[in-house]
C-alpha cells in the first residue's frame, strides 16, 4: 500500500541517500587532493583536512540515521529470537520509543544547545571561516529524523521496512 506518508519516507530516504553518496564524494575528493598536494606539488592544502573532518562528523552521523532506518545497525538479537511475534513486536516498540527518549533528551536538545552556544559565541573554523553552528547543526538534524524513524517503526511492524538490500537498490 502506497500510502502518502509511505512516498514522503521514501523521499526523505532518497534524500539520505543522496547525502550520503554527496558527503562520501566530498570527503574522498578532498583526501585525494590534500594527499596530491601534499606529496607532489610539496605544498600541502590547508583546507582540505578541515573539510574532509566535516564530512566525516555529516557522514558518520547520517550514516547512522540510514543504518537505523535500514535495520544495518549492530544489535544483540539473543532475546528477540527467542519471543512469539507479539513479544517481538512488542520489543520493537519498546526499543523504538527507548530510541525516541535518547533522540530527543541527548541528540534534538543537547544538539540543539551546542549550535544555540556556538552561534552565540560566533566559533568559526579555523580554515574554512564556516560557523562552526553549521557544522553542529547536523546532531539535531539527525536526532529528528532518528525520531520520525522511530515514529515510523511503531506504526509499521518491521516486515514493511527497507532491508539493507532494497535500500541499496
């Protein structure tokens, strides 16, 4: 069933995706060039360090939203294997508002103090000159999207999630 919210988390999930394949881009590219310059021009870029350590921090953390939505996370299954579908779903349920609560208290507020503070304080890095709340701005990015996933995983039993292989696709 193609349900509307069901075509707006395929979007957002497209739009991840591309993120992540921008940011992997970025971050390679930059390596390569900071690796050229360094060893045969003997003039190494001082930008290109600071910029592949930003797409890594945007890389690593959207790569984490897209292993939640995906189900490629690290998990203990020892007790889920041995519940009835109900338990199961049950746990399903549990873990996804246990993921809810760290999304909002740690990664949605917390986040959101760190950009508020270094916005206040105008932190700039040292190479770029990009506002380091920019930088930041991801974490509660992330922590939304971790929540509406979360949301999504309570109202659709796992059977109707992306699996690793259909999200490659």
């Amino acid at each position: 069933m193609n349900l509307p919210i069901t075509r707006i988390f395929d979007s957002v999930d497209r739009l991840l995706k591309l993120a992540l394949i921008l940011l992997m881009s970025v971050l390679v590219l930059s390596i390569t060039w900071q690796v050229a310059s360094r060893y045969f021009l003997r003039d190494p870029s001082s930008w290109t360090e600071e910029l592949a350590r930003f797409a890594l921090i945007w890389a690593g953390l959207l790569g984490a939203v897209y292993a939640y939505r995906t189900h490629a996370h690290v998990g203990i299954d020892i007790l889920a294997t041995r519940l009835s579908a109900v338990g199961r779903r049950r746990l399903e349920v549990v873990s996804a508002i246990c993921v809810i609560v760290f999304s909002v208290s740690v990664i949605i507020v917390g986040g959101s103090n760190l950009v508020a503070l270094t916005a206040r304080l105008e932190q700039t890095s040292a190479a770029l000159g990009v506002q380091m709340a920019w930088v930041y701005a991801i974490i509660p990015v992330c922590g939304i999207l971790l929540v509406l996933y979360a949301l999504y995983n309570i109202a659709h039993p796992i059977d109707d999630m992306p699996t690793r292989h259909e999200a490659a696709e």
